[in-house]
C-alpha cells in the first residue's frame, strides 16, 4: 500500500509492507520532488530494508546464529 500527498512547501509519503508487518511514513519540507535526489517511495524502501536487515541480524544475535 502507498499513499503520497503534496501541498506547496512539503511532501508526504508512506507505504505499508504487510509482509513485513511495517509501515513507514516520511515527510520532507519541498514540494520540488527532484530537490530530494531521488524518489521518495525508494527512500521509503531503503528504511524499511534496512530496519529489515536490523532486525534479522538482532535475532540471529540473539539466537546465537
């Protein structure tokens, strides 16, 4: 699930990941989407992988994997 939202001075996205039982949500302060670098929707993705591989390596931590 992805929701975007854009008024003048910001932007706000959020997408869910029910695999993965996360949602995140990111709000930026420019309504000039190519001030960010990239697309917001991946700097969603990157967060939710890396609190993904966070995760995965704390439980195997604690497995003693």
């Amino acid at each position: 699930m992805n929701e975007s939202v854009s008024f003048t001075g910001y932007t706000t996205d959020m997408m869910y990941f029910p695999e993965h039982k996360i949602a995140v949500a990111v709000q930026v302060n420019t309504s000039v989407g190519r001030d960010l670098g990239k697309p917001l929707g991946r700097v969603l993705s990157e967060i939710v992988e890396q609190v993904i591989r966070s995760t995965s390596a704390d439980a195997a931590a604690g497995s003693g994997i």
